[in-house]
C-alpha cells in the first residue's frame, strides 16, 4: 500500500494514488496506531478504558475516510471468537463512548460515523465538508465561526448541544475530474 507523507487535514490538498485512488483512507490507516494509542492514553488518565470493542469500532473508522453507519461497523469488523458479529447495540454503545470522549463525531444528517482526525476541544464548532460524489469527508475548524455561533446563541439563551455544521457538495478533487 502506497504511503502518503502528505496531510491534507492540514493542508487542505486532496490527494489521490497512482492508481487514482484516493488517498484518504490510507492517510487514515497510516494514523490510525498512533491516534489509537493516543486514545488508549487518555482514556486511561480519565480512569476509562478503550475496551476491545471500542477499540475495534474506532479502527473500523480510522480504516476510511468515509462516514460509516453502525450497520457499515457491523459489517466490516471480523466476527467474533465464535463467529458472532457484533449487535448493533454494542456498536452504538461503543460509539456513544467515542463520541462522548471526541474521537468520533456523528453525521447528523446521514445518521454516521467519523473518526476525528485531530485533538479539539470538546466545544470546538467542527464544519464537515461532505462529498456527494466520492462520500469523502474532511474536518475544518474555524474560530471565526465559533464567535460567531456563540455571538448568535448566547442572544437567544441558547445552549447547543452540539456545534456542527454540515456542508454537502463536491471536494476539491472530484470537481478537477468533472
Ligand atoms: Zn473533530
Ligand atoms: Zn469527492
């Protein structure tokens, strides 16, 4: 598999293999020990633990740049000893852990998972641009916006829940194809 040194969380780039295939989803599994083992680390200073399942949910995430629904973990991750696959339930269970912890967000408005690929802080307005072409999703933060969120609810008394925001269309790359 083609490394890629090459980071465009931070850079903005898209970049594909030689193959033309994109190079997300190994840039992701290229990361996925070291933010593992991040993970790992900070569970265990908060007296939590990254149980096998948990750990299993978030490499199934780590492993694509793609937003994956509980059923889609289901389904890629191995059986268990016995052959049993994992029940929905113990996948939601688990991603409800991720999601509390910031190693995971959810896609509201398709019901989905993603890795998050970097540290933030739990408050932090997190801007998906989603791909309606390749099903890419890349993670943006703006403080610009958070001011400007916080400007909006703190008028109006309101307390979020979460601050995301969705934006759906065409990435970078899938429109240079076009
Ligand atoms: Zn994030
Ligand atoms: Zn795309």
């Amino acid at each position: 598999m083609p490394m890629h040194d090459h980071h465009h969380h931070t850079s903005g780039e898209h970049a594909h293999g030689p193959d033309g295939a994109c190079a997300h989803a190994h840039e992701h599994a290229a990361r996925a020990p070291e933010a593992l083992a991040r993970a790992e680390d900070e569970c265990r200073s908060r007296g939590e633990r990254l149980t096998p399942v948990r750990r299993r949910v978030l490499e199934a995430l780590y492993a694509t740049h793609k937003p994956l629904s509980a059923y889609d973990i289901a389904e890629i991750l191995p059986p268990e000893a016995g052959g049993k696959r994992l029940s929905a339930v113990s996948i939601y269970r688990a991603l409800d852990f991720l999601i509390t912890g910031g190693f995971v967000h959810r896609l509201e408005s398709r019901n989905a998972f993603v890795a998050c690929p970097s540290r933030h802080a739990p408050g932090e307005v997190v801007v998906f641009m989603i791909c309606e072409r390749c099903g890419g999703v890349d993670e943006r933060h703006s403080e610009k916006l958070r001011a400007a969120l916080a400007e909006i609810s703190d008028a109006n008394g309101f307390e979020p829940r979460a601050r995301i925001i969705e934006l759906n269309g065409a990435c970078a790359h899938c429109r240079e194809g076009a």
